[in-house]
C-alpha cells in the first residue's frame, strides 16, 4: 500500500491525523505533501490548526461528505 492509501485509511478509522501520527503509525516524514497529494487527486481534507503549550501543529480529517462516501 502506499503512504496516501494508508493515511486515507488512517483518516477512515480514527478521524484524523497528525505529523506525530503519521510518523508513528505509517512511517510518514511528509503528511502535508501526501495530503495535498489527495486533495489532487478529489478528496475533501480538511486542515485545523492545534495549539497547545506554545506549540502549533496541523490535524487533518476528511471532510463529512468525503466520510460519508468511504
């Protein structure tokens, strides 16, 4: 499988996604390039922004109509 199959997978059966996440669970270093890869290719992703103790870091989920369709 490839790394935007597993991230959509991820996506499907968690919700959402972070860098730490993607690191850690699918060996991912390039979450926002493999997600901008989806969006390409028609997947409705959306990006929030989470901060916590000074720091600020992207979650990423599918969007509900592109949940709804999975």
């Amino acid at each position: 499988m490839s790394q935007a199959t597993d991230i959509l997978d991820h996506l499907h059966d968690h919700g959402s996604i972070t860098p730490l996440e993607a690191l850690e669970d699918i060996g991912c270093m390039r979450l926002a390039a493999r997600v901008n890869d989806l969006r390409r290719e028609g997947h409705a992703i959306r990006t929030d922004l989470v901060k916590k103790n000074g720091k600020v870091w992207a979650r990423y989920s599918l969007e509900p109509r592109q949940a709804e369709m999975w």
